[in-house]
C-alpha cells in the first residue's frame, strides 16, 4: 500500500512538473491555462490520493480517519473549482479580447510579414 502511495505521489509531481512546462513553453493564454488547469488538477488528486493510500496503510485510530475524511474533500473541493477557475479565467481573457493564437498568426522564418492595403 505504501508503494502505491509513492507511486501517486510521485506521479503527481510529474504532472505538475508537466503543468510547469506547459506554462513556460505554450504560445498563448489559452494554452497556457490549458496546460496550468489540466496538470494542476489531475497532480494535486494525485498526490492527495497517494496520501490517502498512506495514511489507509497506517492503520485506523480516530485521528487518521478524520484526516482521511480532510483529504478525501479537499481532493473534491479542487475537482470542483479548479476547473471552474479556469474557465472562468479563459472566457474573461476572451471576452476582453485577447484572441488565440493561430497557425495564420505564426510566420516562416525569414520572411516578414506583407503590408496590408
């Protein structure tokens, strides 16, 4: 049970590490909240739940079940809102204009972009 734990444990970490990469390498806000929204949620579950197999593999005295009882909400409160946030965040970076990125935006190397008339 506890090498389960470390399992989701350090997959959580990898997935936040991912988030990270994502925030830092993404060409615009839409991606970046993507990357930030998806790694953040699915590592902290991660993680939490790797600390639920924990303390399930101490044993159970009344103290370890109220802290399995924290663990288990707070592991829901952030399915709940973290997805939330970010869409909220994503539609009011929409509605203030701030426009995705796309392949049109993108141009080859060495060639400015023409005039328009």
């Amino acid at each position: 049970m506890e090498i389960a734990a470390a399992i989701l444990i350090l997959l959580g970490i990898l997935f936040f590490f991912g988030a990270v990469v994502g925030l830092l390498r993404f060409p615009d806000f839409y991606t970046r909240m993507h990357a930030a929204g998806k790694g953040d949620t699915l590592s902290t579950v991660l993680i939490l739940g790797g600390f639920i197999l924990y303390n399930l593999s101490e044993g159970g005295d009344a103290g370890s079940w109220n802290v399995l009882v924290k663990l288990v909400f707070i592991a829901l409160f952030i399915m709940l809102t973290s997805p939330a946030s970010t869409h909220a965040l994503m539609k009011a970076g929409f509605e203030s204009g701030n426009d995705p990125e796309t392949l049109e935006d993108e141009e080859p190397e060495g060639q400015a972009k023409e005039d328009a008339p």
